[in-house]
C-alpha cells in the first residue's frame, strides 16, 4: 500500500536496525481517517474469502480491527486479553506469547463464547516480527474449531522471520500492507 509506506516514512521512524515507530499514527495517537484507508484496504484484498468474525490482541490490534471491520459488513471484533481479570469468564482458551518489543512471555486468552467452530476468521495485528503474536491467535482459533482465511498485517518486518514461520510453515495466507525488508541507520527499505 503505496500511501502506508509513504506515510511511515514521514511520521515514522526507526529505531536501532529492528524497531519500527509509528506511535503518531497507529501505536499511540491514532489517526482515524488514516486507518479507514487501511481498513478499506484489508477489504479489498481479502474480498475472495468470506469473514464472520475479526480476532486482534490488545492493545494497538483493536482500533485497526475495529476501524477494518466497518469494511467488513461489521462484523464482530475479538480481542484477546494479555490479563486475567474477574469480569472475564473462566471459560476460555489460552495461548502463551513471547513479546518482541517487551521480551517476556505473557498470558493471551479469549472466552469461549466469542469463537465458534462456524467462524471464518481474519486475524488482523498492526506489526509482524517473530510471528509469536499471530500464531498464537491463530492458535486459539485452532482450539475453537474455526476456520482462519486469513492474517492480515499493517506493517510486516520482512528481515524477522514471522512471515516464513506462518507462511511456509504453518500455511497460513498473511497479506501485509507495507512489508520492511531492512532497516539501516535508520533508513527504512521496503519491499517492492
Ligand atoms: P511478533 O509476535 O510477530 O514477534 O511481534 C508482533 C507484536 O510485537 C505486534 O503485536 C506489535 O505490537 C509488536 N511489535 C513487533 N515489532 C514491532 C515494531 O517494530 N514496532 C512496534 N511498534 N511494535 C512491534
């Protein structure tokens, strides 16, 4: 997505030769009509395949899956939880992920009442590093019977290798919207 790229490079940046910082746009202040571009542009690429239900992880994954799925005929967003709270039920499923950008594990989980082995997914994240984070949501679709058609990704770091690992690997479709090949000196590459 041509505007995505153009836009991280002017309100991104870069940090060290991994991280990617768009907290302008989409981490931290969130630029709505922005995202809408982005919504509209998972709708379009995944308009093959039909989508009951959008899974995402909280914090950065539910405004993008929120803002996608008006593209979507609205249907229903899923976050899954990274903490235990009393107003969640016990009833869930549960995953384990390594966290990237926090290097630790944490919990993720999602009741069981809000996947069911009729949904067709579309997992959404804003970054693909490692792939941790999407395995592990694609994983708790597994345990819910429900067919995945798909992970769709704002900005893949395509010098990581989350990519391989669900696409070669696990046969998983991930379509990203911009994908990074190299990060040098603070200069970004995408791919073409
Ligand atoms: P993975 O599980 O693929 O290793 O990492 C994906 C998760 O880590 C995403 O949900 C995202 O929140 C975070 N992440 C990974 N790399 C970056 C990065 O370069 N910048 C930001 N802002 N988040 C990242």
């Amino acid at each position: 997505m041509e505007a995505l790229k153009k836009k991280i490079l002017t309100d991104g940046a870069a940090y060290g030769s991994e991280i990617v910082k768009v907290d302008s746009f989409i981490n931290h202040q969130i630029d709505v009509a922005f995202l809408n571009e982005i919504g509209k542009e998972f709708a379009r690429i995944f308009s093959d395949v039909e989508i009951t239900k959008i899974i995402t992880i909280e914090s950065s994954g539910i405004a993008i899956a929120v803002i996608a799925a008006q593209y979507f005929n609205n249907v229903p967003v899923v976050f899954a939880k990274k903490s235990e709270s009393r107003n969640l039920d016990p009833d869930k499923y549960h995953g384990e992920v390594y966290s990237f950008t926090k290097q630790k594990v944490y919990p993720i989980m999602i009741s069981k009442k809000y996947i069911s082995p009729n949904d067709k997914i579309l997992i959404i994240d804003d970054f693909l590093a490692n792939g941790k984070a999407a395995l592990a949501l694609n994983n708790l679709c597994e345990q819910a019977g429900a067919t995945v058609q798909g992970i769709g990704i704002v900005i893949e770091k395509g010098f990581q290798p989350g990519g391989k690992l669900l696409r070669e690997i696990n046969n998983i479709r991930v379509e990203s919207l911009a994908i990074i090949d190299n990060i040098d000196n603070g200069v970004i590459t995408f791919r073409d």
